[in-house]
C-alpha cells in the first residue's frame, strides 16, 4: 500500500475511532454495540496507545469499573441509560453478591486480553511512567487471573467457559455444535421446524440493524438466550453452574490467549518487582501444558474440548491457529498451522483469515463467525507468527488484511471471498487495530 492510500486509511480509522468514543471508553459500534465491551476495549486501546497514551490507559481503567468484587471482569459493561433496561433486565447482574454497586453489567467473562493490552501501552510510556501504570493495574489483572483458576479453572489444567459469549466466537461452529449437543431443549426442536422460528426477530435487537443473513441464526439465538436464562438463575455462581455441569468448554480459543496473558501478567511483575503468587506460576505451568490436550494428531488440528461430552469438538475453526499467539507449542507444530493457513482448502482465501475453512459444511462467507474474515483474529495470529520467526507469512497477512480493510471499510467482518463488508460499519476493533497494523 503507498503512502497515501495508508493515510487514507488512518484518517477513515480514526474517524471512527472519534465517531464511537463515548468519552472514557468507546464502543464497538454506536447502533449495534451501545456498551462497552472487555476484549473489544482491550483491542482499542492497543490502537489508542499510538495516538494518545492516556486516553488508551483511559480506556482500559474504565474496564476496572465492572469489576467484580471475586475478581471475575465482565464481558460488557452497559451503559445505564434506561432505555438499555431491557438488556440491563436481561442479565441481572445484581443478583450475584460480587457485582459492583451501581454498574450494570453482564455475569459473564471474555477473552483476556487484558493484559497484553496493558503491556502494550506500557511498551509506549516511560519507565517511570510506566511503573505506575503496571502499579495501578496489576492488582486488578492479578485478581482477574486468580478469579479464573480460583472459579473455573479444570483438572487439565484449562480454563471452563460456561456460554458461547465468554468465547469471543459466538457462533462459532464448534459452540453451535455443542450447544446443539447439550442444550438443546425439545421446545427448540419444535421452534426450529415449525415456521415460528421467524417471530424471533421481532424481540432481536441485532437483526434490526442488519440482515439476518449476517447474524446467527433465530434458533441458535433462542437456544443462545435459555442458556443464559439458566446460568442468570444460578446467579452467576460458578460453583452452582459446575456442581451440574450442563455444558463447560475448555475453549481453545480462549486458553491461547489465556497463555499468552499469563505471560503478559509475568512480565508486568517483574517489572515492578512483585513476583507473582506461587501458586499461580504452578497454575500457569499447568494451562501451558494442559493445552497439548486439545491436539488431535489423527486430523492435525486443535479443538475445542467439551467437558461434559470427555470428548474434542472436531469441527474445525479458526481457533486451531491460536495456539501460535500463545507460543507454548513447538516450532514444528507452529510450522504445521503455518502449512493450515497456506491450504485452500482450510484457511487460504482470496481475503484472510476465514473464520471457519472454506470446504467446511457451515462455511457461510457473511455470517458472523461461520466464515467471515475478522481483524482481530489476524492481528493475533499475526503476532504470534512474528513470535515464531515467520516474519514473511507474518508481513503478508499485514498487507492482506490491510488491503481488505481499504478497500471495503472499517466493518465488523469481510467475506474472505471477495472482502465484501458485513455486520457492523465504523466497527471499533477493525479501526483500531488498522492503526496498530499500518504502525508496524
Ligand atoms: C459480538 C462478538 C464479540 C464482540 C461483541 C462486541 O458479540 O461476537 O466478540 O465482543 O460483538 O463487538
């Protein structure tokens, strides 16, 4: 891209950017996404760091706000206004004692990436002044990590989601296949051969604002939404969600990053010079290790496990390249998801990543997380390649995912076909991470 055309972009970047900030945080998508979101915050600030280093400590302190008191952070934090009382209604989560007094938010978590966010930022400030943002932020992200072993951490050693949100990945097909598995009461099954299933969209919010052909389906929603009814009446509680276990999954996604953030959470430490609580460094050992589990040499892929199930969720998606941004496998299994990327019939396309590989049968190259390409998904997978010292594959998914973006515009995702845009316009972590992308 010459010069020009990547001013272009910047500016198309930080318009959106400025047309979505509320102030002390931004959010994903001004009609869409009215609230603040955990990773969606984290991944902006990685953006922000490289126009105004305060602003981008801004953002990730008003995270701290939501906080729960057990240490959990929340996937969204709503804004209070009554016209969101719906959602605020939807989830409750004042009915868990640890949710902070005052600030509605969600009973659920959400990718960590806090800390490498954190850390990012840190990578722009002084030393002095970044010690005091490490200082002010640690306890917090120690508290967060501690929270996930404390509440949901497995004998392998791996992190258990309870809900496709904590995924990042909402419809991903290995969590629509598992939900379909576990949680799939037989009302759903009339819904979803009878010609209700369509009434649906008259309480969805999202399919207001786009096609439906772009968001999952109504019956996964639907089957998405009793899921959450069931963990809100348990109160949030992770020791009465995993005394019955309904469905738990030791998501792939979420524990590469996971690694990674455990990494990220070390550096900040010793940086400071706390060293980190003994028992977390055995914890962290363990979620390194834990994460060969989720290897299946028959098909040469990762997965996905699903507790209840004992078994991997083979259905493969964009997660199985993950584990090359939490860099705890070998330089030939790194070489091996490499081989997965360059093969059209998994994740080579016209436009990078697919979020499911093009022969797969949910292969769907507008919806959501069943085919698009997603911006954040290639910034992870681009710093993990530069970490494994693939800097060619490393360069050219910059430059692809970069020449995807210019030519449609900040959306939420891109049909790896042909780059046409879906979702959301002026989609906060697309702009965001342009910028960090055209800054390297
Ligand atoms: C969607 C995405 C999720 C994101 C949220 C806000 O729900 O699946 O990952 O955090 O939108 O952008």
């Amino acid at each position: 891209m010459d010069e020009e055309a990547s001013k272009d972009l910047f500016d198309q970047a930080l318009k959106v950017l400025h047309g979505n900030d509320r102030g002390k945080y931004i959010v994903p998508a001004g009609d869409l996404y009215p609230h603040q979101w955990l990773w969606d915050s984290c991944f902006i600030a990685i953006g922000l760091r490289h126009l105004d280093s305060d602003r981008a400590q801004t953002e990730l302190k008003s995270l701290l706000r939501g906080q729960w008191a057990n240490g959990m952070l929340p996937h969204i934090i709503f804004n209070p206004h009554p016209r969101h009382r719906r959602e605020h209604r939807l989830w409750q989560s004042w009915l868990n004692p640890h949710a902070p007094n005052g600030v509605i938010t969600s009973g659920l978590t959400q990718p960590p990436m806090l800390a490498e966010a954190v850390v990012r930022i840190g990578q722009k400030l002084k030393p002095s002044e970044r010690r005091t943002w490490y200082g002010h932020m640690y306890p917090h992200l120690l508290a967060y990590h501690q929270w996930l072993y404390q509440d949901r951490s497995l004998n392998s050693g791996l992190i258990g989601l309870v809900h496709p949100y904590e995924s990042g990945l909402d419809n991903s097909p290995p969590w629509v296949t598992v939900v379909r598995q576990r949680a799939w009461p037989w009302w759903l099954r009339v819904l979803e051969f009878s010609k209700l299933a369509s009434l649906v969209n008259v309480v969805r919010r999202d399919t207001r604002h786009l096609p439906p052909g772009q968001r999952m389906n109504n019956v996964e929603a639907v089957a998405y939404w009793n899921l959450l009814r069931k963990l809100r009446a348990q109160t949030y509680d992770s020791q009465a969600i995993f005394k019955k276990p309904k469905l738990i999954v030791e998501d792939l996604a979420f524990n590469s990053i996971f690694i990674r953030a455990n990494q990220r959470l070390g550096e900040i430490a010793k940086f400071i010079g706390k060293p980190l609580p003994a028992d977390l460094v055995e914890n962290m050992q363990q979620t390194e290790a834990g994460l060969e589990q989720l290897w299946d040499e028959a098909s040469g892929q990762y997965y996905s496990y699903s507790f209840g199930d004992g078994g991997l969720i083979r259905e493969p998606s964009i997660a199985t390249l993950l584990p090359l941004y939490a860099g705890c496998i070998s330089k030939e299994r790194a070489a091996h998801l490499v081989s997965l990327m360059k093969k059209r019939s998994q994740f080579r396309a016209n436009y990078p990543v697919p979020s499911v590989p093009i022969g797969s049968e949910f292969f769907d190259p507008h919806r959501y997380w069943q085919g698009p390409a997603w911006v954040n998904m290639n910034w992870l997978i681009i710093d993990g390649l530069k970490r494994y010292g693939f800097i060619d594959e490393a360069q050219d998914l910059r430059d692809r995912t970069l020449k995807m973006v210019a030519k449609s515009g900040c959306y939420e995702y891109f049909s790896p076909l042909d780059a046409t845009p879906a979702g959301a316009a002026n989609f906060s972590w697309t702009a965001a991470l342009t910028i960090d992308l055209l800054k390297n």
